[in-house]
C-alpha cells in the first residue's frame, strides 16, 4: 500500500532487504580482493590474471554472476561484452566503462575498465591487479570502448558519484522511470 501512495523505499533501507545493495558499487568489492594477484598470460584465478580475464571477471561479479563464470580476450572483446548487454562507446554516469586495443590477442592486446564510481581496474605485466591506479577505461592507448548501462548491473547506479538519479534496478522496486542512459532493463543480463 505504501507503495501505491508514493512511497519509494530509501537506499538504506534497500540495502536491508537485498543483499546486492548493501556491496555498494557493483563489481568494486570483488576487484579489490583481486588486489594484489600478480599477472599471469592467460591466467583466470586468483593465483594469476591477465587483463582481459580481471575485467571478464569483474564485469561478471557486477552483473551477479560468479566472477570466474566466463572470459573473453580482447580478440573477442566487443562481442563478448554485447553478450552481456553492453553497448558501444563510453558511458553516461553510473554506467561501468570498458576500453581495449587488439593487434593480434596475447601481449599484442589489453584492455582495463573504469568502474561506476570512477575506480580503474587493470591486471598488467609490471604490477598485476591495479584498483584505483591511472589506466581505466578512456586511456589514450585505447581505440576501442563499450559500456554496461547502470541498469544491468547489481544495484542499478548505486555507484554513480553525485548524478542524484536512479538507478534501474532500485526504480523496478520502487517505481520512477527506469535508469540513466538505458532502455530501463530490456537487455540480457548475462551469458557468454
């Protein structure tokens, strides 16, 4: 009934009631615990990642699914990413960005992402897994971006620093008009 008066639930108390709302931004707390694992080519562990597989599993953890569930490389990047419901180019507020160049796969490729709340995330050969470090997702080097909207991933735009708006997912629970940037939720929310 409280509800049907106009009543929206605040983040807080969302938080409460689902367990994805109380991680805050999506993809964040799972990156972080990747930090400090060391590089490894072709690695997809917690013992060894490269730099597609940490952005694979990190776009796999926002999205709910088990980070480890399925990986790219940045040979099949683009595709990989539209599977999941990205779209081309760098996106709005809320929204978490990847970036890649490709010359061939292997050390001819890499690819980091920026999550919604400005974090970086990278895995590279001279540092490993990087939170927070300068190569995200608009780093000059690459010439390729997607982006997963803000209402595909756990939590809708929880993440989004200072936009005041909603995100897809919280505005389903408690009404409003779908997120910023996307369709309000068509999209598939996972896949490989």
């Amino acid at each position: 009934a409280a509800l049907n008066n106009g009543w929206v639930p605040s983040v807080e108390f969302l938080r409460g009631m689902l367990p994805s709302f109380a991680e805050g931004v999506p993809g964040k707390k799972f990156a972080q615990s990747m930090d400090p694992v060391p590089y490894l080519m072709g690695g997809f562990s917690r013992r060894g990642i490269d730099c597609s597989a940490m952005v694979s599993a990190t776009v796999n953890d926002a999205l709910g699914l088990d980070p480890f569930a399925s990986r790219m490389s940045t040979v099949n990047e683009g595709q990989w990413l539209a599977a999941k419901g990205a779209k081309p180019g760098l996106g709005p507020a809320g929204s978490i960005n990847i970036g890649w160049f490709d010359r061939g796969g292997g050390a001819n490729g890499h690819t980091a992402m920026t999550l919604s709340d400005g974090t970086n995330v990278e895995s590279n050969g001279s540092d490993g897994v990087v939170i927070g470090g300068p190569v995200g997702a608009n780093h000059r080097m690459f010439d390729k971006h997607m982006y997963i909207p803000p209402e595909l991933l756990r939590g809708g735009d929880l993440g989004a620093s200072g936009t005041g708006t909603k995100g897809g997912r919280p505005s389903k629970l408690g009404g409003g008009t779908g997120g910023t940037g996307g369709s309000g939720g068509s999209g598939p929310l996972g896949g490989s």
